[in-house]
C-alpha cells in the first residue's frame, strides 16, 4: 500500500534535522499548517521560539 511505502521510504537529512528539534523542544512535527493550528490549540507557541536570550536591536545597543 502507498502507506506502507511512505513509513518506510528513506527521511531526507532535512526531515532528519526537524524531527531532531522537534524531539528536543517538544514541538509538534508535521507540515507547517499543522504545525501552526496544533501550536495555537495547545498554547505551545514558547516552544517555536528561538533557543537563548532575544538578540537586541541597535536601538536597545545604543540605550545601554
């Protein structure tokens, strides 16, 4: 069957790196409409953003 086929064709080393990150930050893994509905249903949106401290702007650099 054609889903037997698609479970057991080879991940792109793309695929590979989203399911990677997916595991790791706890995201939902699918494509990215899916991805965006299951996010704002389950208030996950935290888990999409970046890794680490927002980077600044030059307008807060130039403030300090």
């Amino acid at each position: 069957s054609q889903w037997v086929e698609y479970v057991n064709a080879a991940a792109t080393k793309r695929e590979l790196q989203r399911l990677a990150t997916s595991t790791a930050r706890g995201q939902p893994f699918g494509d990215e409409s899916w991805v965006a509905s299951t996010v704002n249903e389950l208030g996950l949106e935290h888990n999409l953003r970046p890794e680490g401290r927002p980077l600044q702007t030059k307008t807060a650099e130039a403030d300090t």
